[in-house]
C-alpha cells in the first residue's frame, strides 16, 4: 500500500507525528534551563537533564513531552479528516 493510497487523516497523522518529533529533537538539542544555583546563573541542556541520575528530572522533562506528541498527532489527524471530507465532497 504506497503513501498515495492511505485516507487524509492517517497522513495527517504521520505529518504531526513527524513534526512533533523534528521539533522536540531540535529543542533537547538547543534549548537550554537557566536556573540561578548558589548566586551565580547556570544553564543545562534539556538533553541532559534526561540522561541525569535525577528521576524527578526526568520525569518532569517527559511530562510536557508526551502530550506534545499526542497534540501533534491529533491535530494531525483532525486537519487531514477535514481536507479529505472537503475533497470528497467536491467530487
């Protein structure tokens, strides 16, 4: 079954999914958290703060991941359902 056959909304699907991830590896990768430790600033890279020692971190990091790729994905789906249910109507 190539690309060209699957429904609107599968696509739209693996579009969201596809860029969730190419936006959540560009800001583990970039992004960084400042916090001011004992006086003076210090910044960490969210990339590490999942591969710490430090559950609490790490679960913390994964919190607003997850959500971002269901989000992502959902939103995906619903845009693609709606531009298949446009185009089949105009046919």
């Amino acid at each position: 079954m190539g690309w060209k056959n699957l429904s609107y909304w599968l696509k739209g699907g693996v579009f969201g999914f596809i860029l969730s991830f190419l936006v959540i590896v560009y800001r583990l990768y970039v992004s960084k958290i400042c916090f001011d430790g004992v006086g003076r600033g210090e910044c960490i890279s969210e990339l590490s703060i999942i591969f710490s020692s430090n559950l609490k971190d790490v679960y913390a990091t994964y919190f607003y991941l997850i959500p971002e790729f269901v989000l992502a994905i959902t939103a995906g789906v619903l845009i693609g359902w709606i531009y298949g249910r446009i185009k089949q109507r105009k046919r």
